[in-house]
C-alpha cells in the first residue's frame, strides 16, 4: 500500500527535478552564443556557404540569413535576438543590401543595422568591394560626423588591390602585433593575390587588426582589417574575401580567433583597471636617425571587455609621431631632438591611462622640410604628398592646419631649409593669407618673417588666389607682396571656369628654366579645373605653360619662380596630388627639391656673363 507521504515525496521529487530542468534551460539560454549571417552577396551566391561551414565546423549556434532569395535586408525584429551579426558581401559590389543610400553625403549601413549597433550590437562586416558599391573607384575620405569615420572608425577609403596598385593584387594580410582580436598570420588566398582587397586609413579610436602585406607591397602601410568601438557598437571591418581563404582549416581558425573574442565580451562590459606603458626591452631612448621604438602597454584585468588603448605623443622639447599599434617614430628632422610623452589611453571610457617618458637623439639632416597641409576642402590629400616625400627619402615633418586651424609659427618655421605650403582643391579661409590689407594681401606674418630671413616656400594648390580675389582677373602692382615676392603681374585667367568649361589637359615645361624638366604635367583626370593662368613680373622665373599648344591659354603660366631680396618662392597653381602617376609626382617633386637643396647651402652669385649671337653673329640682314 502506497501512503501520502510517499506519494508527496515522490511529488516532490518530481518537482525538483522540473526546476532543476527549468534552471538548466534558462541558463543555457543565457549562456548560448548566437551569431546571424547575412549573405549578401548575389554575384557569387553560393559563397556564403563556406562560412556556414566555418561555422557548422566550429560548433556555433547560427541562423543564414539570404537577401539574394528575400531581396531585402533583415528587419529589427530578426536580427536584435543575435549577439554578432556576420554581414557577408563576398565578391559583389553592387546594389548591396547593406548600404542606405538616401544620404550620399552621409552613406550608413540600412536602418534596421544602425538600430541593431545602437543597441549595443556587434557586427563583422568582410568582403570585396562593399566601399564601391556606394563610392566607386577609391580613393574617398571621411570626417567626424559621418557614419563610416565614426561606428566604422575609417578615415580614407584609399585604394584597392589590382585596381591600385599596377594589376599586381595583395598577396597576404599581416596581423598587426598585439590587436587583442586575432593572431593568425599571414591570411592568404586560394588564388597567388587577391583583386579588389580595400586598403584603408583609420581614425584615432579604431584599432588595425590586419595590414595588407606582405612588406614591400605598394599598400602595406593601409589596412584591410579594422576594428571600432563606438559607443555602445562593435564593427569589425574586414576588406577581403574570406570565402576565399587558401584553406578551411586556416579559415576555420580566423573565425574562431573572432568569435571567441565577442563571445568574451557579449556577457557585460568589464572595463579597464590599470595600464602600464614601457618600450620594448625596457628601452626609454630613441638614438638612431629617424629611428623607431616599439611601445607596449599592459593592460589590466586581462578579460577586460574593450583591451584597446588609444597612443598619443605629448611633445615637450622634442616631436615624434606614433602609430596606433604604439610604434614611435623619430622624426629624422633637427626639431624632434629632446623629450616626448608617450601615453596610452583606454577607449572603454573608464579613463585609465599610463604614460612614459622617451628621450630622443641624433635627429637631423642638411635638408629639412616642413610639408603645411592647408586643404580643409581634401582634407586627406595631403598624404599623396607625404608618400612621395617618403619615397624620395628627405627629412620632413607635417604640420596640419586643418587639425590646428592656425598656421604654424615664425620658430616653427625657423627649423627647415624649405617649407611646401599645400592648399590642394581649397579656396575658402585658408590659413596662408594674411587679409589685413585688403589693398596688399600678403602671407600670414611668420611666413613673411621665414621669407625675409631667406626661406624657400613651395605654394602649390588650386584656388588659392580665389580665396582672396574671387573670380579672375586681378593684376597686381610693384610694391605689392603677390607681384614683389610671388613674381606675379596678373591672375589673368582660370581653367574650366573661363575657358569655355574644358579644363587644361596639361602644362608644358618652359625649356631652360633651372628647376623642373619633366613634361608634360599631367592628371588622373582628363583635365584639370581651376588652376590660375598667370602672368609674370620681370623678374620672375617661368617653369611651366597650360597647355598643350591651342589651349585657349597656352601662353600664360602655372608655374612661376620667383626671388625677391633673398627670399624664394615657388608658385604652382595646379592640384599636385591629383598628378597622373605616383612615379610622375615623385619625379616632379625630385626636381624642384634637388633644385632647392642645392641652392639651400647660400646664394652663389652670377659672377660673369658672356653674351653673344647664335654662330657669333651680330647683325640681322633680313
């Protein structure tokens, strides 16, 4: 016979046991890891299946999303359930799902995505030509405000694989030391090189996970892995086609290394406790010419949720750079001689920071310039300049307007040989003008000052005359500073605006001038806008003509050099990084610094002149 109390104890057994099955579902449902991939690519529209078997392999719980069989994208409601969200574009590059295009000065990821971020979400964007589909050919740049600077943390869509760099592809990616995300090293490809890889630029708060590679390749200094913390969102940003890495096992690792990353982090934020900066080896010098030193930072607790840390350099009686994987680099230029600060600083908002002093020596070289960036307008242009300066090997530093929005100092100016003002595509409250005198336009007073005490200035950019004079034409006067110092007599003229619409195709060298043989001067585009048809004082110097022959006007100038009572200017009213090649840039540009470096050291002065008639004669009979 069964009693009540075995019946009751064997219903409270029972009862336990449901609990205890209830607590273990909900725990498990709490602790499963769910991802969401999206296929969005319908070029090649079976591709997205060997990340399903990436996944399958590694034993994640993930749903397949396809907008090629839906012909829409994921709605709120559909992907808010999963902690990462694999958007897939593969090979495709047109009409993508991924992209609300209603803003094209503001293009974002569609609605249901941003919401999806601003909840906290975490997204591994990877794939070809994703940029493209709304931007075309590189290279574009991005700003604070706009959503790929700010959720994706890229400044500058800059080129791409094959497009860019000679038909040659991007063998591999590097994994840039110490990113907190992946390791694996190189990412190779089942083809010898990748086509249509981007290469990026990135913001200040983006850490570089993958730089393409390996070193030598014409990209390797940009970056096709990116990872951005910004506000409560996560994007990985991956430029390449992981559908075809070169095996599923190294495959299979790279997700792994990705996935085991946000799966740490999706359980609550743990923030930064603790920081402790120091050089490599214990190194706190830099004594080489130009050198570097690799700088390390420790961070504590070691599961902290966002490890990443911004660098940043404190200059006090030296200068120096540093990179956002903590490389510091000397300047190579007599100014970066003394002390900096090196500090790393948290991005999870917890505010931990830790810095370190450097002391840097041995900095210098006979010729030092100083490259001005005053182009609001291309704000990253610039840099197509820094690269030729690079590759031609000179000792430079950069001094960025747009960032300081001043103009640098007579005792900054005071410590370079020459200085290359930039205004490129700008023409609007540049930096380079003083407008006190609106009789006399001048440049700004320490500029003036480094001119009088015998500097070398190299003014190029289009527009700059416009900035101050408006349309053409102006003609200008002995006694003032654009006729005096400049050599200028008359902004006569500018292209595409007073030529019927055309544009100059190009400039023609005038033979014998001192600086420049290279000719003709032409651009990545089939004529260029708005660059000012000169004419010139008497004692100007011409270098180049627009042209070619019969352009309406081949016989005025874009390129004038001038001295006035020791001081020395040259004057290229032409956009010089939007030049056809960048072998012609530096071809150019090893002209004119070769120039001016030899005549950097003092003035050598005509000390006699011979003048005689072509075969010595000394009359003309006809």
């Amino acid at each position: 016979m069964v009693t009540n109390k075995q019946i009751n104890n064997k219903m409270k057994f029972i009862y336990l046991l449901l609990i205890t099955a209830f607590l273990s579902l909900v725990n498990v449902s709490q602790a499963q890891f769910s991802v969401l991939l999206v296929n969005d690519n319908a070029n090649g529209a079976g591709r997205y299946l060997e990340i399903d078997s990436t996944l399958n392999n590694l034993g994640y719980d993930y749903e397949i999303y396809n907008t090629v069989e839906t012909g829409a994208y994921p709605d709120l409601s559909i992907i808010s359930p999963y902690d990462v969200i694999i958007w897939y574009t593969g090979n495709d590059g047109v009409d993508l799902k991924l992209w609300d295009i209603s803003n094209p000065d503001d293009y974002k990821f569609n609605e249901p995505l941003v919401e999806y971020l601003g909840n906290g979400g975490i997204v591994w964007l990877q794939g070809l030509d994703f940029f493209f589909d709304i931007y075309g050919s590189a290279p574009d740049y991005f700003v604070p405000g706009q959503f790929i600077y700010d959720y994706m943390g890229v400044s500058s869509y800059y080129a791409q694989s094959y497009a860019d760099d000679g038909g040659e592809g991007v063998a591999m990616l590097d994994v840039v030391t110490g990113n907190g995300l992946c390791t694996f090293t190189p990412v190779e490809w089942v083809y010898a090189t990748l086509y249509y890889a981007d290469a990026l630029e990135i913001t200040a708060t983006a850490q570089a996970i993958y730089r393409m590679g390996p070193q030598g390749y014409v990209f390797e200094d940009f970056f096709a892995g990116v990872y951005n913390v910004f506000g409560d969102s996560k994007i990985f940003t991956f430029t390449v086609e992981t559908a075809r890495i070169d095996t599923e096992a190294h495959t299979d690792t790279l997700f792994s290394q990705v996935l085991t990353y946000f799966e740490s982090i999706t359980g609550g934020d743990i923030l930064v406790e603790n920081i402790t900066v120091a050089g490599e080896g214990g190194a706190n010098t830099i004594d080489e010419n130009g050198g570097t030193l690799q700088m390390l930072a420790e961070v504590l607790p070691e599961n902290a949720t966002n490890p990443f840390v911004f660098w940043s350099v404190i200059n006090q009686t030296g200068t120096a750079t540093i990179s956002q994987s903590g490389l510091l680099q000397a300047t190579g230029t007599t100014i970066g001689n003394g002390t900096v600060w090196v500090k790393a600083l948290a991005v999870d908002g917890s505010g931990v920071a830790d810095s370190i002093q450097v002391t840097i020596t041995n900095q210098g070289a006979d010729f030092e310039i100083l490259l001005v960036n005053d182009n609001n307008n291309g704000a990253n242009r610039y840099l197509e300049l820094d690269t030729t300066l690079t590759n031609l090997g000179y000792a430079y530093d950069i001094y960025n307007t747009v960032t300081t929005n001043d103009y640098p100092d007579a005792a900054t100016l005071s410590w370079y040989e020459m200085v290359i003002w930039y205004t490129g595509n700008d023409g609007s409250q540049l930096n380079l003008w003083d407008v006190g005198d609106t009789n006399n336009y001048k440049f700004n007073q320490p500029l003036v000052e480094y001119l009088d005490n015998g500097g070398i200035v190299w003014l190029q950019g289009l527009d700059f005359l416009y900035d101050i004079y408006g349309l053409a034409p102006d003609t200008f006067t002995e006694g003032q500073f654009i006729y005096d110092y400049m050599g200028v007599s008359s902004y006569y003229a500018q292209s595409y605006a007073d030529d019927g619409g055309e544009g100059v195709p190009q400039l023609d060298v005038v033979p014998g001038n001192p600086i420049c043989s290279i000719t003709p001067v032409q651009w990545v585009y089939s004529t260029m806008y708005y660059v000012d048809a000169l004419e010139i004082a008497p004692s100007a110097q011409v270098i180049y003509t627009l042209g070619p022959d019969g352009y309406v006007f081949d016989e005025y100038y874009a390129g004038v050099y001038n001295e006035y009572e020791g001081s020395k200017i040259l004057t290229f009213t032409f956009e010089t990084a939007r030049i056809d090649t960048e072998v012609n840039t530096d071809t150019l540009f090893s002209q004119v610094l070769t120039y001016f470096e030899n005549v950097s050291g003092g003035d050598i002065l005509v000390e006699n002149i011979d003048v005689t008639g072509e075969g010595g004669a000394t009359s003309i009979d006809e």
